[in-house]
C-alpha cells in the first residue's frame, strides 16, 4: 500500500502520528493533521497535501525557523484547509504565499515585488553576481547607445531641420570637397532655390587667460548663420547680415556657452565688453547656447566670428576672401518654401557651370556639387563612411556581450530553480496556479535585470567619461554631453525589462513544470536532467558568442599590427612635432631664424626644420598645379595637382627623410630664380621615368622650378596609398600663418616637443596649436581602428569572463547533482584524477561544441567587417587559429577548478549526507 493511499485512509491522530515520525514537532505535526483532514480531499489527493505539507515544514525547519514562528506565519489551519479543498483551486490564499483571490494587478505586482526582494536579501551572493554580470552587458550596450543619442539622435536645435541641405564639390580625388570663401559668396549671390544660404570655416586663435595663453575653436560664420539655422542667443544677441559684410565687418564675437561658463563663469554682463585675440579687440555681443553647439557634433565652438574677419584672424600673405585655392567653407542652406531638393540642384550645378567655364579654383578641374539632405550627414561624409561600419560593428559586438550576460542570467535562474523546486511545488499543490508562480518568477527575474541596468546606465557613463578625459590627438576638444535624457533612460529600462521577460521566461516555464510527488518523494531528481541539457546549451552558446567576438578583435588587432609595420618613409629618428600658430600671420626669414633659435636651444634637440604642411596631416593638405613639357596634363586639365609644401633647408634631414640623388636645400635656395625644389621618387617616376630628374624644371603659375635633389617617396595623405607625387619647395617664408616645426632628438620626442613648445611659448609672436611627438602624428591614422581593437578586446574580454563563469557554474551544478554518483566512485576505489577527467571532460565537451560553432560564425562576421581591416583578410589564419586557442584554455580553466574540487570530496561525508 503506498504511502499516499495510507494517509487518505488514517484519522487525524494516525496522521499527527506520522507527521511526527517525520521528524515534525508536535505544534507542526498537529497542525498537518488539521489541514489535511479538514480539505475534504478525497483519499488519494489528502496523502499528496500531506507530504507537501511536511516537507514545506521540514524545510522550514532545516532553515532555523522555530515551530512557533513556522505555525505563526502558515495561518489558521481551517483557512488554509478551505483554499486548498475549493475545487477551482485557481488561488492561493495570502496567508499561504499566495496572491489572494482575485486581487487588483498592482496589488498583485506590489507583493510580488516585496516577495522578490526579501529573496535576493536572503542570497546576497546570487544577487550580486545576476545583478553585476547584467550591468555589464546593459552597461556596454548603454553607453553606445548614449554616444549613438548625443552624435546622431539628438541633433540640434535648429529650426525645421528637413529644409536644411548642405553643399559639397565633387572633384575626382575629394567627393565631397569644401568651397572657398568666394565660391560661398556666388553661390549665395545667383542661386535662389535657397532662403538663405550660410557659411562655416573652422581655426583656432589663442587666448591668454589667467597668465597662461589657451587655444580656442573657432567658427567663422556668415551673417546670416543664425537666422538660416533658426538659432537663438542664450544671452544678448547674435549676428545678423550687417555683421558680415565684406569691408564693414564689425569686430563683434559671440561665445559658445561652454567657453562663456568656462572662461567668463557664466557672467551675462559680458556682452558688450572687449576680449582680444591676436592683439586685435573683439566686442562680445551675445551668447550661442549649448543645445546648438556648434556646425562639428561632439566638438563645441568657443567663439564664433563674422567670416569677413578671415584675414584678420588668419593673417597671411593670402587674401582668403578672393583666394579660390583655400578650399575650408562649409556651405548649409535651408530650401526655399516649395522647393525641392532637386530644384535647387539644377540651380547650384547652373552657377558651377558659369565657375567652370571661368576656370576658377577647383571648378577649373570640373568639380561638381553635391547636395545632401543634413539628416544624412553625422558630422561630415567622408568621416561618416568610417564611423557608420564602426559604429555598426561596436553595435552588434555590445549586443553580444549582452547576449552572453542574459544567457548568465537564465543559467543561473536555472540552477536557483532546482533549489526551489520543493517549494515551488508545494505551492502548486496549495492551490497556486502555474501562471500565478511564472508571474512572480518574471517579477523577481525583471527586478534583477532593472538592478543591473541601474549599474549599467552608471557604468556606461562612467565609462565614455574616462574615454573622453584621455588625451586624444585631436586639435579641438570632444565635448560629449553624454546626458541621461528620457531617451537613454527609456532605452537602458527598455533592454533590462526585454533581458528579464526574454531570458527569464524559459527558467520560469521549467521551474513550474514540475511531477508534484516525485519533487516531495525525491529531492535529487525533478527534471534535472533537461535543465542540464538546456544549461549546456546556453554556456555553448555563450562560448560561441565570445568565439566571435575574439575572432574579430584578433582581426583588428592583426590588422593594427599591420598598419604599425608600414613604413611611412619619414621619422625613423626619435622627433617631436609642434605646430605653431604665428600671431601677426607671417613668416619673414627673421622670425624662422628665431623660431630655430629657441627649439635649437632645448636640450637634447639633434636639428630643426620647418615646413608649410606635414605627411600625413589629418587637417588639410596643399598642393600645386604643375606642368611639365613632354608630359600631357590628365584629359580636360590643364595641369597635374601635385601635393606640396614649403619647407626649409632643415626640413627633410630633421623629419628623416632619405636623399636619392642630387643635393638637399639650402638657405641659398630661399630666393633663386629659378625656385628649387625637391621632389620624392613617385614624382621623378611619374614625369621622367628611368631618367635622372636632378637639374630637369617644371613650372607652376608660369614660373620655372628647378629639381636640385629627389629624396624617397614618404606617405602622403594615408599609409594606405600607393608611391603619391610630392614637391617639397624651398621657401622660409610660410603664407598660411602657422607652421610646423620638426625637432629631430636623441631621446623621447614628446618630452622634447612638450619642451620646444613651452620655450616658444616665451616669445608672444608664437602660440603652440599642437605639441606632440612624431611617431604619435603617425598613429592618429590608425586612431579608428586603434579604439575599434581596444573596445573589441575589452568586450571579447568580458564576453569570455562571463562565458567562464556560465561554465564553471554548469560544472559546479554537475558536481552537486552528482556528488552521490562520485562518493559511489571514489569507495570502490575509483581513482580521484579519473573523476576529475570525467567531469573536465563533460565541461570540456560543451565548450568545444560552442567553439566549433562560432568559429565560421566569426569567419562570416570577418567578411563583414572587412572594410575596416587593413593588410589582412576576414580569413586571416593567426586570427582564426588563435581566437579557439584562448577560448578552449579559459573554458578549460573555468571546467577544471570546481571538477578538482570534486575530486577532493570525502566520500563518507558525501554518503553519510545521503
């Protein structure tokens, strides 16, 4: 007779009896014998709520809970009776845990919640582990976010942002190509597709402060700047159209709010005061607020200025308001009501034409313009075309890591819910219904994800804090409001409510799928086995995910590792690099001699050079219109562009590049007639292949230029490019205002450059725009995929973590599920290293399935990454091979250390517990 059918058959004192020979004391025993007789249960259903009663005490008990205390919180024993005879049995009762009958869902929701926390207060150490492995996927997943919200989603605040259009020329090396300041001006004077047409052209001006003498970012705009865009003044005014016209430019400045704050603390009676810039005073006038920012997203302006005052600001031997030949105006202009986009092309191609036909400026080379809706454009196209596939990837690879971080939590909702199967069961068997129990096991998995979101919104944060605090090489800062708006706070909420409803539904559902008897007959099993199998499957999906991931971050940094080994043909010498602004515009051979002077005097300085531009200059390059006899111009041209810079006789040697042939310049060359000048090998190839190009001429602007040495051919514009043309032209005078000066050194050439830029600082006709050394100016191009490789190790990295830690917790589960089996083993004389195989090989085996898996999901997601990979391929066999490598080492880690531990049980204890 089995042991349910006794129970229907006894009284109330036979059942008290065995309740007591249960090991129940006897207020519990009793109060078993009450419910169970008074459910009106038939027979075969009392013997079933009997075992489901002790075993809800027993493990009362077992948790230090007095007799008293467990019988105070059960409730009366009549009520718990009737719940549980109703024949609905579609609620429990709230004194047996459950939700009551038909409660309000807020109610519902409300004891849910306060159950679920007094749960995670008595399992601090589960908690803390859900709640950090969460906020580390959120946390990642919501700080790109943040950046995607500030640089793309939130925008500007201007007015009607969709009849905004910006204006690019197309020419066959620069698709999207900046205007000259005059070419602005035509196209705001004939085309009338436009209600205003604006202009924008970046720089930086020194501002002394405070003693020191800081560099500001600077945009010169047109008059009309602020009303095209719509913006208004935080404080006082802006400009207006009387404001920019040429010839009667006031010297009027508005200040960004950051700079206003940072510089002036906020002061509103600013306006109408006088700062200088340049030595040259300048009349605040108003205030542009933050929410604008500035034509650059991510980079706010401190000052803006009236583009009429370019040369006053710039001061050169060039007149920028006439020069077709200093392309650096960025064109924006909204649409005239009715008008479309392509209307307005028609217009602007009409004026480019008219340009064209006066073979003026780059139209002379038949550029063409560009139109773009602004709501295409992040911060500017060709930038955009690296960001987007970056962005992108840094999307699908945070994504990831989230995924690794909610497949952590299911595993370990998994693991919990074989320790409450017992009670999980005995609710069931009191009247709870199964959807009652998924709902507040939803409840309890969504706390636990809102928690790890909090850590991961102040994660997030934190970290794209500490990334924007670094030194980055870039000649304006990045200001980043990095803002906790409603979007990021809707979007952070949004992830951790779909982790906890998405992967905790499963554990729930499992959790409730229970045989009621055989939880209460038998401890050890109770569908173990598929929750196995379903853990198993999601640490092998954790350890594909994070083969992936190292696959990609493997390919980055092969392909870093390539970008290092090209040789760029210059700065093989230790050397620091100091770009200097001049304050008065030129560079007359007495203020050169004095620039060398003080850099030469700094210790540890080899020798000095400067030059007009730079290899490998991120800001802007020059160049100039060559022509050469015997040698044709390309189709419809009438001479090649060819890449330049004015340099001096100290240049080359200083910068490291070699001589082929002939000779080097020499101060002499400054004023000969012809012009001297040195051309790399690339150039002497182009124009006399297989001949001797010392002592042959060219001419630029009808002027004859000599070629007196050829010197090695050193990248240009990227270390990607083939051997590029480039004239180097002896001249000590530099028309730009600034220039460059290269200190080779013997030691460290940041030092030395931080050094030549504190000495030249002293003289007031100097102000330092940048200090650095020579072999960092190299790395900026490899900047990109510098940080692409630094964030994908960092998530690889933490995907892995967590993909060990799902590991380790399954072998971990293994050995306590087991620890019966190996007890059994190890008596009989099983060898203590065979158990550990067993159980590293059972971890093993998940791993090594995961692994195969990912591994061509990473050779896919290589291809699709290709476009940011330089000098290897998505099939890059160091990649692919060594990516399995890690990931089998630390799962195998991860396996090892709880199967050792199992191979240390006392199999008495392990018996003896039994």
């Amino acid at each position: 007779m089995s042991g349910d059918s006794l129970v229907g058959r006894m009284d109330r004192l036979g059942i008290e009896r065995l309740a007591r020979s249960r090991g129940l004391p006897e207020a519990l025993a009793t109060r078993v014998a009450d419910v169970v007789v008074n459910t009106g249960l038939p027979e075969d259903r009392r013997g079933e709520v009997f075992d489901e009663l002790v075993a809800h005490f027993q493990d009362g008990l077992a948790a230090g809970h007095s007799p008293e205390a467990l019988v105070a919180r059960f409730g009366e024993a009549g009520i718990a009776a009737r719940a549980i005879g109703r024949s609905e049995r579609t609620v429990t009762a709230v004194e047996m845990g459950g939700n009551g009958p038909r409660d309000a869902w807020p109610r519902r929701v409300g004891r849910d919640v306060r159950y679920a926390i007094r749960r995670f207060a008595a399992r601090p150490l589960f908690t803390a582990i859900a709640v950090a492995s969460l906020g580390i996927g959120i946390g990642a997943n919501t700080a790109m976010f943040t950046l995607v919200n500030d640089v793309v989603l939130a925008g500007q605040s201007v007015e009607r942002p969709g009849e905004l259009v910006d204006l690019y020329a197309e020419t066959a090396e620069y698709p999207f190509n900046v205007f000259s300041t005059p070419d602005y001006f035509d196209f705001a004077r004939e085309v009338r597709a436009f209600s205003g047409l604006a202009a924008s052209k970046f720089s930086l001006v020194p501002y002394q402060i405070d003693g020191r003498v800081e560099r500001l970012s600077v945009e010169l705009v047109s008059g009309n700047y602020f009303e095209v865009l719509g913006v208004r003044p935080k404080v006082g005014r802006l400009f207006v159209a009387a404001d920019g016209d040429r010839g009667t430019a006031a010297p009027v400045v508005a200040l960004g709010e950051r700079a206003w704050r940072r510089l002036f603390g906020g002061d509103e009676s600013i306006v109408g005061r006088t700062i200088r810039l340049r030595g040259a005073p300048y009349t605040v006038i108003g205030v542009v607020p933050t929410s604008y920012g500035g034509r650059l997203r991510g980079m706010a302006t401190d000052l803006y200025l009236p583009i009429t005052l370019v040369n006053q600001l710039e001061p050169g031997s060039t007149d920028q308001l006439v020069d077709r030949n200093t392309q650096g105006t960025f064109v924006r202009g909204r649409l005239a009501p009715g008008t479309t986009i392509v209307q307005a092309r028609v217009e602007v191609e009409r004026v480019a034409a008219d340009l064209s036909a006066q073979r003026v400026g780059q139209w002379e080379f038949g550029a063409r313009p560009v139109l773009l809706p602004v709501s295409e454009v992040i911060v500017y196209p060709p930038l955009d075309r690296l960001l987007k596939p970056l962005g992108a990837m840094l999307l699908v690879v945070v994504a990831l890591v989230l995924l690794v971080a909610c497949a952590n939590l299911a595993s370990f909702l998994l693991a919990r819910a074989v320790e409450r199967r017992k009670e999980i069961a005995v609710r069931l068997a009191l009247g709870a219904t199964r959807g009652q129990l998924i709902s507040q096991l939803l409840v309890e998995t969504v706390l636990l994800a809102l928690f790890g979101g909090a850590m991961g919104l102040y994660l997030g944060r934190a970290a794209l804090q500490a990334v924007l605090a670094s030194e980055l090489p870039f000649p304006m800062p990045i200001t980043l409001a990095l803002a906790v708006d409603a979007r990021v706070l809707a979007f952070s909420v949004g992830v951790s409510v779909a982790a906890g409803l998405v992967f905790g539904l499963l554990p729930a559902l499992q959790s409730t799928r229970l045989d009621l008897a055989t939880v209460i007959r038998d401890e050890a099993t109770g569908g173990g086995r598929a929750r196995w199998s379903l853990r198993n499957g999601l640490v092998g999906a954790q350890v594909a995910v994070s083969m992936v991931l190292m696959v990609v971050a493997g390919l980055l940094i092969r392909s870093l590792d390539q970008v290092r080994r090209v040789d760029p043909g210059f700065g093989r010498n230790p050397a620091g690099l100091v770009w200097i602004g001049l304050d008065d515009g030129s560079a007359e051979p007495g203020v050169t001699n004095r620039l060398r002077e003080l850099a030469a005097a700094v210790p540890g300085v080899v020798r000095v050079g400067l030059g007009g531009n730079i290899h490998l200059n991120t800001l802007g390059d020059q160049s100039i219109a060559v022509t050469v006899d015997g040698v044709e111009p390309p189709p419809g041209e009438p001479f090649f562009l060819i890449d330049r810079s004015d340099v001096d006789s100290g240049f080359i040697t200083a910068m490291g590049i070699g001589l082929r042939s002939g000779r080097l310049l020499t101060g002499a060359d400054d004023d000969s007639v012809p012009r001297a000048a040195l051309v790399n090998e690339a150039f002497a190839e182009k124009f006399w292949p297989g001949r001797d190009a010392v002592g042959r001429r060219f001419r630029n602007a009808g002027r004859e230029v000599t070629v007196v040495g050829v010197v090695e051919t050193a990248k240009v514009r990227t270390l990607a490019e083939e051997g590029r043309p480039f004239v180097y032209l002896a001249n000590s005078r530099f028309r730009y205002g600034n220039v460059w000066l290269v200190a080779e050194t013997r030691g460290d050439g940041a030092a030395v450059a931080a050094a030549v830029a504190k000495v030249v600082a002293t003289d007031p006709r100097f102000f330092v725009l940048q200090a650095r050394s020579l072999e960092a100016h190299i790395e900026v191009l490899s900047l990109p995929l510098r940080m692409g490789a630094n964030a994908l190790i960092g998530f690889a990295g933490l995907a892995l973590v967590l993909a060990a830690i799902g590991l380790y917790g399954a072998v971990a589960y293994s050995v306590a599920q087991r620890s019966r089996e190996i007890g059994i083993r190890v008596s009989l004389g099983a060898d203590r290293g065979s158990v550990i195989r067993l159980l590293l090989w059972g971890g093993l085996r998940v791993a090594l399935v995961g692994a195969a898996i990912g591994l061509p999901l990473a050779a896919l997601a290589g291809r699709l990454f290709e476009r940011v990979l330089f000098g290897v391929g998505a099939f890059d066999p160091v990649a692919l091979a060594g990516a399995p490598v890690v990931v089998v080492a630390v799962a195998a880690l991860a396996a090892y250390l709880p199967a050792r531990r199992a191979g240390r049980l006392s199999p008495i204890a392990v018996l003896r517990g039994e």
